[in-house]
C-alpha cells in the first residue's frame, strides 16, 4: 500500500474536497454562495463542532437559513471549498460566558471532535477537522504578531492582514509538526502512558519536531527522551491531521536498538513492552485501554498487531460513546474479545 492510500486509511484525512483556491479572492462569489441554500455551513463553536443529540452522536451541517443572524455575528468565515456541486463553510462562534448560542439549542449540542468522531460517517469528520483547525487559527491570530494591532479576515478566510498601514503583516494558517512513532523489538512494541489519562490507556510514542531536526531526528530524540530507548531503522508509515488544536501527526515505525527502558524528562509515568499476548490478555482482562481508533496512533498499534493474523484489533476493542453528560465525549476502554489471543494460546 502506497502512503497516499496509507495515510488516507486515517481519520480526519482523505476527504475528496476540492479547495477551490482560485475562487478565495472573488468577494462576490464568496457571498453568493453564503447565501446560496444549497451551501451547508460546518459550525464550530469554542473549539466544539455541532452534532445532533442522540445515543450515536452524528455531525449536523446547516443551510445558510438555519443559521439565520449568527452568520453576521460569527467572529470567522472560512470558505472551505467545493464537493459535488456543494461549497462548504466553517463558521467560527466563541463565546466568553461558557454557553454555545442559544440559536444553536434545537439543532444539537457542541461535542468534542476528539472523542467522538470515529462514530461517524469519516468523510463528514474530515470536514470537521478542517473547520475547527481553521476557526482556531482565526480565534488566535486576531492580533498581529508583529506589531499588535488588530488583523482581518481576507481571501475567503485562508488569510489575515494586520490593519495597521504601517505594518500590513500578511498572516497564513499554520500547522504544528509532530511525530508519533511505534517502536518495536522482536514481537513486542513499546507503549507509554501519561499520569493525566484514563487509567490503564497506553499509546505509542509522540512529540513535536523542533526547529533544525528532520522528522527522523525527531523520532529519535523523543524515544530517548521519554523512555531512554534507542532507535534504529527509522521508517515512514503515514501522517493524520490533527486538529487539537493545529497539528499534523508524522506517523513512523522503528526498530529498537535497545531495551533497558529509563523515565528521565517526567513526560511518561509509565512505559513498557508488550506482546500481542499480553495485549489481547490486556484488553480483554479490561486493565489494558487502546488510543481512541480515531487516532493515528491506534493505527500503528493496529498494523503491528494484525499482522501476526487474528486476531484483529478492532475485534478486541470498542470505543465507550459519551453519555449524555459528557460534553468532552467519551473515553477509551478495553473490548470483549470476539476470538483466541494471537498464536492460538487461550
């Protein structure tokens, strides 16, 4: 498999939108389109996208009508481009009091994309992801970094000019690089934990690139830094947007050139090798929790894992959805088992 159809296998990718650059500079069209009701609006508010409420929460887009004066009250408008005869829009609400519109009440409830949207149909999820990392970059960069006065909105939403005459600072939407990578030894892989996450959910390694390293140094400065593993055979698996809030996750496997394993930077509270074994024994035993199989990381476990044949991963694990409390979404948790553990012991 090609990295293309790789990388297009992860959520929040691979959405066949065509971005229509050419048509971000004509005002005209733009407001055409705003009011054009065969147009659907993705509105994001606080971060938050909008989903119909029910037990399987599902993504709701909004004619240009159902929308009615937020449109004009909306701190960005984004054009995000065009898809089978239909243009699509990210609307950016933010609020300071903690309460989404009340316009908003009867058409859904704003979830955290995170959690939930691998419950969903995944091209619609991939334009979700678009509109919150783009209604974030607007909601930070209100202001010029160079000389601080206020910036505004052009080129269909895909530019911020500082309004100052004597700066006029063009600002562009900006992705944060970080690499996220499955080490492996023999026949087990390396996971970590963070003392801040579920109890019992281990995920591969991850971290962002810094300035003068390549992706692959990145790789190597990570492992060594949070479990004191070195690495070798450094190879390219596939990358996954990553909108919480503005990254791209650089997806890579690597070889172990060591095993000892040292906490050192107080990133990790807990690392370790596990076995297909003692992941099947995990998950089904429920002391063992995967990353949320909307997550990039979650597919480098699963590629691994499966390739000693069944059993699968996705047969192992299941995904809790939030209650109707849980505004963040749901959590991770350990599946039933649907068959023998690898290699047939039970």
């Amino acid at each position: 498999m090609d990295h293309y159809r790789r990388s297009a296998r992860n959520w929040f990718a691979g959405h066949p939108i065509d971005r229509i650059p050419d048509r971000r500079q004509d005002g005209r069209w733009v407001a055409e389109r705003l009011q054009d009701p065969n147009t659907r609006l993705i509105p994001v508010w606080n971060g938050k996208n909008l989903f119909a409420k029910g037990p399987v929460p599902q993504p709701v887009l909004l004619a240009p009508q159902d929308m009615g004066g937020l449109i004009a009250q909306a701190e960005s408008i984004v054009l995000l481009g065009e898809a089978e005869g239909r243009v699509y829009f990210a609307v950016g609400l933010h609020t300071g009091d903690g309460s989404p519109p009340p316009e908003m009440a009867e058409l859904g409830e704003f979830r955290n994309l995170r959690w939930i949207g691998a419950g969903s149909e995944r091209e619609t999820v991939a334009l979700l992801a678009y509109a919150k990392a783009m209604t974030y970059w607007h909601h930070r960069q209100r202001f010029c970094a160079d000389c601080g006065s206020p910036t505004e909105s052009a080129d269909g939403g895909h530019l911020r000019v500082c309004t100052n005459p004597q700066c006029g600072q063009q600002h562009f939407p900006r992705t944060n690089p970080a690499i996220i990578v499955l080490v492996t030894s023999g026949e087990r892989c390396l996971l970590g934990r963070q003392a801040t996450w579920p109890k019992g959910l281990y995920a591969t390694i991850a971290g962002f690139v810094e300035p003068g390293e390549s992706l692959e140094d990145a790789v190597v400065r990570e492992v060594m830094e949070e479990t004191g593993v070195r690495v070798r055979e450094v190879t390219y698996h596939s990358s996954q947007p990553w909108p919480f809030p503005s990254s791209i996750m650089l997806g890579f496997t690597a070889e172990a050139a060591s095993k000892e394993i040292a906490l050192s930077d107080g990133e990790l509270e807990d690392a370790r090798w596990f076995s297909r074994e003692e992941i099947w024994s995990g998950v089904k035993g429920e002391w063992l929790r995967m990353p949320l199989r909307a997550s990039i990381s979650y597919r480098l476990i699963e590629d691994w894992f499966d390739g000693e044949g069944s059993p699968r991963l996705e047969d192992l694990c299941t995904i809790r959805p939030p209650g109707p409390t849980q505004a963040g979404g749901g959590r991770p948790r350990g599946g039933t088992a649907r068959a023998g553990p690898p290699g047939g012991r039970g």
